[in-house]
C-alpha cells in the first residue's frame, strides 16, 4: 500500500514536471520569435537609416555603423530559430527543411552588408547606392523563399 502511495506520488510529480516544463518551452518559442521580429524591425530600421543618408547625400560614416550593426543582426538572427518555433510567425517551415538554403540567404545579405560597409568607408556615394540596392535584393530573396508573405 506505501510503496504504491509512494509511486503514485512520484508518477504525480513527473507529470507536474513534464506540464511545466512544456509550459516553459511554449514560451520560450513565443519569445525567440518575437526576438527574431524585433531583430527584423531593427534591421529594417538600420536600412532606413542608410536610405536616409543616401538620399540626403550625408555623413557617411554613420553609413559604415550601420552596416556593422546590420552584419551584428543578422548573424543573432540565424540563431533565433529552434525546432519547432514556427506558431505566430511568418517564417515559412522552408526555414527548417533547408537551414542550409536560410543560412545561405543570409550569408548573401551579410556579404552585401560588408559591401555597403566597405564602399560607404571609401566616401563613395555611388557605390553605396549599388550595395545599398543589392542588400534590398538579399533581404527579398530570403523573405521570397522563407517568409509568408503579409496579407
Ligand atoms: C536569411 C533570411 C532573411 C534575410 C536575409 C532577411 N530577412 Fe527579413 N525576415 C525573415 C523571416 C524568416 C522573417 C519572419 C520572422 C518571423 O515572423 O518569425 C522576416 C521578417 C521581416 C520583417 C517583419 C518583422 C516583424 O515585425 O514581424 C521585416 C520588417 C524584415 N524581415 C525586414 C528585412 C530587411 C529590411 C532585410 C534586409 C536588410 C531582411 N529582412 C533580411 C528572413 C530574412
């Protein structure tokens, strides 16, 4: 009768530790995927920034911060997607499928991120415009592959 008590108990707790530990993961994945947006929002926000330069032919080495910080995104975006982080996301589950594909992608928009970098350290405006353009294009091939689009 005791050692029954007794296992019913520990089966008891095992099951408590199991439900808090998938309530502790839910929301860790809600968490990475709003981590992941808001890292987008700041990327968005840096290629604002480098627009806004461009247009006004400004100071060109808040360009060159920006690029950086751009770069620093994106290598912590990569790693915001664990297995199973796809509820209220708009990544597409491509992500996961083909992670080569993904890193791929963003590997090419880090490239073009050195370039906007290299060229806006020149002082070349024009060349900053060209890589300006081809980071837009890096950031429209991934989304075209891994995110839904918005509706
Ligand atoms: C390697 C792939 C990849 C690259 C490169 C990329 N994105 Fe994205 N982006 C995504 C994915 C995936 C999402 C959806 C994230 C989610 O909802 O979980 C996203 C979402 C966004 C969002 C919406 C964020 C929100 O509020 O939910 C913006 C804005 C955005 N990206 C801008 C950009 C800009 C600007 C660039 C280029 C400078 C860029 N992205 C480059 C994959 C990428």
């Amino acid at each position: 009768m005791k050692k029954q008590t007794l296992v019913g108990t520990v089966i008891g707790a095992l099951a408590a530790g199991l439900m808090i530990g998938g309530t502790t993961i839910a929301l860790a994945q809600a968490d990475v995927v709003k981590e992941r947006q808001e890292n987008r929002k700041a990327t968005a926000a840096q290629m604002r920034a480098i627009k806004g330069v461009i247009d006004s032919k400004g100071d060109l080495k808040a360009v060159v911060a920006s690029a950086a910080k751009l770069k620093e995104l994106e290598v912590a975006f990569v790693k915001l997607f664990p297995a199973g982080s796809d509820k209220d996301s708009k990544a597409l589950p491509t992500v996961w499928s083909d992670m080569p594909g993904f890193l791929a992608a963003s590997k090419n928009a880090e490239a073009a991120y050195d370039k906007i970098a290299v060229a806006a350290g020149s002082g070349d405006l024009a060349a900053v415009g060209a890589a300006f353009a081809d980071a837009g294009k890096a950031c429209g091939a991934c989304h075209e592959k891994f995110r839904a689009k918005a509706n």
